[in-house]
C-alpha cells in the first residue's frame, strides 16, 4: 500500500494503524523499529495501538510520533492530525508512564524525627524534675549568699596587726578578654566545606537541567532511584548502589556530574533526544 493510501485507510482514526502498516511495509519488526528509534518496544507497541495514556504527558507521546513517522517516511501533519482525532488520547494524562508507575519507589513522610524528638522531651523532662526535687527555685539567691564566708580571713589580719599586702585591691576586677578563644577558629570550622562520604559499591550524581526533561535512574538491584520530570533550572542529587541505569528525555539539555566530577552524557544516535546509558561504580559512564 502507498503512503498516501495508508494515511486515507486511517481518517477517523488514530496514527497507530498507520504507523503499524508502514513499519510492516518495511519489513521492520516492532523489536528492529524499537532498537532504531532507541526506545522500548513497550512504547512502539503502544503508538502502533493508539495507548497514548501508557507513554505519559501529550508532548512525550507527540515526541515519540514525530520521530516514528520520520523513520517510516509518514507525514507528520497527517499522523498528528489522527492524534488528536484518537479516542484513546487521556483527558488528564500524568507525567509518569502508566507502565511503569508500579516501579516507583513508595514515599511516605519518616517517623523518626517524632521518634527522635520524643526521646530529647522526655529526657529534658527527667533531668528538670530531678534538678527542682534537689535544689528547689531559689538556686541563684543560695549562691550569692555563699560569697560573704570569704569575709571572716580579712578582719583576722586586721586585728592581728598585720599590715595589708600592697596589692591589687580585692574589688579590683579580672580581666576576662584573654582568656577568650580567637574567633577564627570558630569562623574556619563553619566555613569548610561538608563532604559526605560515598559508601563502597555506590555512585553518587548531579542532573542540572537546562531545560525541561524527564530522567529515571534505577541502581544495581532495580529499585527505581529516580522517576520525574526536572524543570529548567533545577539540579537533582543523589548516591545508590552501583551500577545505575539512567535514561534521559532531553539529553541535549542535561548535564552530568558523577562521584563529585564532569561527566559526559553519551551522544544520541540518529539525531535523536533520548539518551541511555550505565554508570559503574568506580564512575565509568557507558
């Protein structure tokens, strides 16, 4: 069938069956159209069948026909005209691809700062009632009181008949500016910088967005470390264990810091904007 019979065979449709007939046209299976487009054949599968509520947000699954379209030499007005003719496109579509939403780690607020804090009030609660059982409220009036016993040495002498020593007077007060420490020291201290060790077998990285792109970051077990949309403008960190799979949207727009140091995201193939690529533990980007 042409091209031009194909689009015709899908007015009132969706661009799945369209895509479908050019890719077998081709002669290309949905795994060799996958690899050529360097997605998952989940999101070819799912264009070719008009699920656009699996690929997430319209601009992910408008994206990924564009570039479908222009690997099979389909007219892009056409395919996005049957997008917005398709039934299946989500009224309210999520950031997250529906597939893989149950592989999103679960957050929930922590308990042990409550935990925590509950142990400090108790404590203080403790050590107050056993300091007023003790010593009662009048503490600060039983420690002036206690000064005057020093008084009865100075009248012995006097009426003993002992000159005074020529010294400095008792009221004379005591310096007290040099025995405080240099406030440098406290001025260095706060000033140097916290490095937070990585712990062996991890990797730490930086994702600074430049512009709006989506990122996953899954570690060496397969736990899904970080699944969400960074806005232009802002830096994601974080450390897991070794090695990491990442997957970038818009890798163009993303620049990467591993272990504390630049790294190089891959280049895309064919022009393209979705980058994949492995990073090991000694920092290795692959």
């Amino acid at each position: 069938m042409s091209e031009s019979g194909a689009l015709d065979a899908g007015v009132g449709s969706g661009p799945g069956p369209m895509l479908r007939r050019a890719r077998e046209s081709s002669a290309l299976t949905p795994q060799q159209a996958a690899e050529q487009l360097n997605l998952d054949v989940s999101v070819v599968e799912a264009l070719e069948r008009d699920d656009f509520a699996a690929l997430g947000a319209p601009v992910f699954a408008k994206g990924h026909l564009r570039r479908y379209g222009a690997m099979l030499g389909l007219v892009q007005d056409e395919l996005l005209a049957a997008y917005g003719r398709a039934s299946a496109q989500p009224d309210m579509p999520t950031l997250v691809p529906r597939a893989r939403q149950e592989m999103m780690p679960v957050r929930g607020r922590p308990k042990w700062p409550w935990a925590v804090g509950g142990a400090v009030a108790f404590a203080l609660a403790a050590g107050l009632a056993a300091y007023l059982s003790e010593y009662g409220f009048q503490w600060p009036a039983n420690a002036v009181d206690s000064a005057p016993m020093e008084e009865p040495a100075v009248s012995l002498a006097s009426e003993s008949g002992a000159a005074a020593p020529a010294a400095v007077p008792a009221t004379t007060p005591v310096p007290v500016e040099a025995a405080s420490p240099p406030a440098t020291d406290s001025v260095v201290a706060a000033g140097a910088p916290a490095l937070l060790p990585v712990p062996p077998g991890h990797v730490s990285i930086s994702l600074a967005f430049a512009t709006d792109s989506w990122a996953e970051v899954y570690d060496g077990s397969g736990q899904a470390v970080l699944y969400d949309l960074g806005r232009a403008g802002t830096q994601r960190s974080i450390a897991a264990g070794a090695p990491l799979s990442v997957t970038i949207g818009n890798a163009p727009g993303v620049s990467l810091v591993v272990n504390g140091r630049p790294a190089t995201v891959p280049t895309v193939p064919g022009g393209g904007t979705v980058a994949r690529f492995r990073i090991e533990a000694d920092g290795t980007v692959r």
